[in-house]
DNA sequence: ACCTAACCGAGACGGTACGTCGCGTCTTATA
DNA sequence: TATAAGACGCGACGTACCGTCTCGGTTAGGT
C-alpha cells in the first residue's frame, strides 16, 4: 500500500536543501530546540514540509546535518605538532574553547547532544561525524608524543585524551562551569603530569 | 481574575503525589522521554491533569522529582577511606558502574540530562541535587588525600574529581564506550598517576 | 489504548454549537462545498478543530446539522385542505419553489443531496430528517382526499407524492428545468388528472 | 513562460486513454469517488500523472468519459412501438431498472450525479451526455402516443416524462425505496391514467 | 458538628504541531 | 512532442497533547 520506495537523490532540490540548513540553524537559535518544528523549518525555508519528510527522518536529522554542513569546511589536518604537547594543547583547547562559547554555535550542538542522549540510533551519528574525528586528532598527538617518549609508553592514550576532552565538554554541556583559558591550562597540565614516563 | 495564588502544600494528596511518581518512571522506562507525556502520565496515575499543572511546571520537573525521590535514599555519608586511595576510588567508581548500567536508572537519569541541556534553569536543578552531590562526595576525598601527602598539594582537586568522572558520564551519556570495571581501573590509575606529589 | 470513549455531552458548550453551524453554513454558501473544510469552519468559528471531531464524524455531518437546525423552525403541521385539491398543492409547492430558489438555500441542500448519493449512511438520515417528513405531509393530505372521494381508493398515495415531488427535486438537482410557477401548475394539474376516481 | 497551448490530440496515446478509463472505473468501483484519486488512477493504470492533467481538468471529466465510453455501445435507436404504449412502457423501465440495480453501473453513476449538484458545468455535460437522450426517447414514444390518440392533445408530454422517470431516478439516487418491478408497473399505470384523452 | 474553601478526578475547550495524502505544476530522461 | 516517473510548494487531513478552564465530589480544618 504505502509508497515505502526510497526518492531519487539524483533530482533533489540543491536550493531546498540549503534553505532546510539555514532555515533550522537560524531558528534553533532563535527559538531554541523544543520550539523547532518541522513546519517553522519549511515555513521559514519557502518549502513543503513533505521536501523535509522526504530527506530526513526527524528534526534532530535535519539539525545534525545542517550543522555538519557548516562545521565540515572547519576541517582539520591535525594537531599542531611544535614538539612542546603542553602548548600544543592549550593552544587547540583554547580556540575549542572560544567555539564553544560562540552563541551560534551552542544552540545546535547542544540540541544534538541531548537529542542523541534520548536516541541511540542519533548518538551514534552525532558522534561518528561530530566528536569521534576531533577525539581521534588528539589521540593521535599524544601517540606521536608517545613515540618521542613524552609520554610514557605504558600510557592509555584513548583514555588519557577523554580526561582532557571530557571535564571540558562536561563542563559546558551541564553548565557547571565555565570555560576559561585558565581552566583549559590547568586541565592540560594535571592530565600531562599523569602521562610522563615514569622515572 | 485568573487565581495566581500558590496552592496550600498542606492540604496535598500525598497518594497522587506518589502515583505521579511511579507513574512517570514507569513510563519514562516504556516509551522514553520525547513520547513521555503529562496526559499520560495523568492518565496512569488515575489522576486529574490539573493535579500535575498545580505543581509542576512541565513535565521534566516532574521527572526530576520523581527521579530525586528514588534516589534521594541512596544518600551516601561520604566515600569510604581506607588510607588506599585507588582502591577506594575504584571501588566507589565500580558501583557507579553498576547503577548507571541499571536500565530503571538509565531512562529517567539520560532523560533529565539531556533536557538540562537545553534548558538552563532545569539543568541548575539537575546539577544541584544529582551531580554536585556526588561530585563533592569525590572532592572531600581527594582533599583528604591531599593532607596525608596522598596528592601533590598543588592539584586543583576540582579539576582532578572532573578528570575521574567527566570521562565516566560522558561515555555513558554519549554511548561512547562501555563502563566496565577495566575502564574505571585504568582511568583510575591514570588519573592518580598524575597527582601524586612532584618528586 | 486510544480514547474511544463517547463524549460528555451535557458538558457540551453550547456557544461552540452555534458558532459551527454559522460558521458551516456562510461558509458552504461563499465557497461552496468542495472546497468547505473543517479547519475553515473552526477558524471561521473560532473554535478548535477536536472540537468539531469530538462532536461530528465529517463535514457532512455538521452540514446536516447545521441546515437541519435552520430548518426545523419551519417545522409545518400539515398541508393546508381547502377542500380543493388541486389549489392546496399548487399553493404549497409554488412556496417550496420559491424555497429552493433561495440562494442561501441551495448550497447547502445540494451539498447534502449529492454527498448523500455517495455515502449511504448520510443519505439515511438526510432523507429521515429532510425529505421524508415534507412528503409525508403530501401522502397524508392525498390520503385524506382518497376519503373525500376526490382521489380514487386503488390509487398508491405514495407513488402519486413522488410523481408530484421527484419532477420538481429532479428538475433542481439535476438543474434539468426551472422551477416556475407554471411548471409547479402543469405538473399538478397533470398528476392529479390521473388520480381522479375511474368513470 | 508557462505552456499553456493546446495538446495535439493527434499525437494522444490510445493505449493511455484505455487504460485510464478501466483504472478509474475499476477504482471508483471498489474505493467510492470521494476516495478516488489522480495519483491513484495514474497509478493504477501505469500513466504519468501529467498524461491525465494533459487531457482532462478533474477526476469527474475522467470518469465522465470513462463512463460514457462504456455506455455508448448501449446506444439505443428508439423506445419500441408495439402500439400498446404500458406494456412498451414497462418493458423498458424493467430493463431499466435492472441496469440500475447492478453494482458496476451504481459507483460511477452516483458519482456522477453527486458530482454534477455541486458544478453546475459537470452537470450539463452529465445531463446532455447521459440523462437528456434517454429521456428524449420517452418524450419522442410519448408524442407518438399522441399522435395515435392513445395520449391526450393537450398533455406536456415532456412533464409526462417526467413523472415517470423521476420518482424512477430519485427512488436510486436517495435510496428511498427499491426499484422493484412491482413499483415500475405501478407507476407507469397510476402516470398513463392521467394522459388518456378526457373524454 | 457543621461550613466552606481547597484539592481532587474528569474532561471539554482553543490551540499548535504532528506526519500523511493528494493536489496541480514542474523537470528529467526515454522513445 | 507525448510519455512514465516523480520532486516540488502547498493545503487539508485527522490525531495527539498542550495548558486553561469548568464541573461535581470529596476532604479537611476553623468556628
């Protein structure tokens, strides 16, 4: 009965899918994410709400990926690797830092974050796309520093990555403090303590 | 006109209260937060929707009080000190494991933190009377540590109890990783590793 | 677990009642019935749409009621007998062409005749309550001359009521002819020269 | 900027058009007109959308001619004229009857009907195509009665008509009684007694 | 021991948004 | 250029809940 055949991506709207992004971002920043709706979203996009039910399964998809779309030109390399990891870090938490307190930044990725607590299948994109690439940069310098003896070789450095990364995300997600340079540097410092070869 | 007036808490059905209560968790566990509705809460508790609007302003505060509830009798005087630090940590950090794998525990808690998230007044609640406690619980400890010469006197012990458990919630908020006794073991040491006083 | 409970019908409002049948009626009569929706009535209403839900099953059915309700109030005890046939039914059905002239009149019958032709269920009750009472009246004051010996004994009252009404519906329905008050003499005079008692 | 010429019938897909036609009788045979769509006909009869819109303005101008396409092979010459006008009367309104009463024929044909009351445009097209030549017929046995004497000078023959085929029609089109053979002699009978020559 | 104000269960109400269906227009690729 | 296919903007569907509002009926204290 029901019309259950995937669409055609191949003659998608370009335009339509733009104004979907920037319609959802502008309004979840202007209204929050409880008062997103699909229909405020094709409303403000000049759009039929079917054009949002054909490509996304829900209002955190849309969001998920208009926000993608704005943060995938960010695209990192990789960490600075100056030799010295302190300053290396500090340096790349600070800008994170400055991101997170960006107001245009917060609403979605908030909204994400806690429609992903309530939504396994969301989650799992959420972080496949959003923190699993920035964790792993950090991995990967502190192996690089692994291997120029930095840091000690008997060193989890997947879980040495989540005491730096996870107080900070902790902190801004539940609001339970704020995050300042200072923060940012003492966290570095008591996480790198742990890490040194052991004498 | 409108009757403004707060309502007497004295003449309160303590039996609706608790039929709200159970009512909420129960269906918070059934059909998850988003589809978790005050109607039918309302409806499963036998109870009159004004019943809830009277003391409740939405639906995640009822939550949040009906969670506290159940958990408020927990109430722990403090975390066990046996001179063994690691130990005692990993001990405590263990049965956290334990509780936050409990799916009774995981809707409600997941759901509460994920509307913190994007509501600030709620998520000052939701610290206050679910984290902070506990948090202090680990402070305290470390503090105690810090006078028997356990941790460097210099360690910003805050930011060492957030290095202990920020990995520890966010793995579990974020699915990220599972929240096995090797987990805690290891991100215990580590984290000790790096408080101990400087040689 | 879905509510398929009656309403409480003495908690009814009465002023949204009302309100629907106004809003039902001007509107059928604007834009016609095709493009008469139920958001229109609610809006036009100022009423919310379960409010029209809860009450009736389609727009046919508030249609019905409203034009009903209208009608009632014309509510006629019988035919007028003068004792002269023939004058008494010219006299009525020359009035009811006039009716069915009325613009104010048509929209909304014609919706209901036509929606009945598709819909057994509505067609019952339309004819139960609109067109069966008025030809009982015409059954009736045949019936009546049957007894004075102006209309035969073997003649079926009922059959000779459609002859006399079906022309004259059909005719409007079908917008096969107009209803002029010569069509209304001839078909009286003609309809009644075969029901005169057999020579 | 928008086409808004003509198509060139000359090019038109016969295998289309069929096809279209078995779709939307079949449909609104077994789902009702009111649930009888575009999308659903082009569906079913395995047609692009725009190749009904190209062709046709509305479903009823469809079912219009997909009806009519099926009924003009009934296409009769004339009443038959044994001379005894009841008998050729009955004989024919039997046949009638019967053809009114087969399922097949019921669906479209209310549509039809239903259609027409609320588009006067619909209507005429209905009637000219479908009502007015087999009325006509009557008309035309009845004149010939006339003629031969059977019928009196001074009759509307076109009101006779009339009588006989709108109690017939209305009797179907709002179920108000069977069309039984029965009811047929009966009315042909009670309508001739009033066109006999007054004597 | 009654009064009476408050809470209580119930649910109708005016609304907003949901996710779906079908409209009529359009674009694309095929024949 | 007609066609099958179907994406699009749009409007309405019928449903679910929202938060507010009566409506009786209990259920306490205060007199």
């Amino acid at each position: 009965m029901a019309n259950t055949s995937t669409p055609d991506s191949s003659r998608r709207s370009e335009r339509s899918r733009r104004a979907i992004f920037d319609a959802a971002l502008a309004l979840v920043g202007e209204v929050g994410y409880d008062k997103l709706t699909i229909e405020g979203i094709a409303s403000r996009a000049g759009v039929g709400k079917q054009t949002i039910y054909r490509w996304w399964p829900s209002k955190a998809a849309v969001l998920l990926d208009a926000f993608t779309a704005t943060v995938d030109d960010y695209d990192t390399k990789g960490l600075p690797d100056t030799g010295d990891l302190a300053a290396d870090l500090k340096f790349v938490l600070r800008a994170t830092a400055d991101e997170f307190n960006d107001p245009a930044f917060q609403a979605p990725y908030r909204a994400l974050a806690a429609a992903g607590a309530n939504d396994e299948e969301l989650s799992r994109t959420f972080v496949a796309r959003l923190s699993e690439p920035g964790t792993r940069l950090y991995v990967d310098r502190l192996r690089a520093a692994q291997e120029t003896g930095e840091v000690g070789a008997d060193i989890d450095v997947r879980i040495a990555a989540e005491m730096l990364l996870s107080p900070f995300s902790q902190r801004w997600l539940m609001r339970t403090g704020e995050l300042t340079y200072d923060f940012v540097d003492t966290l570095v410092d008591q996480v790198l303590r742990g890490l040194r070869p052991r004498g």
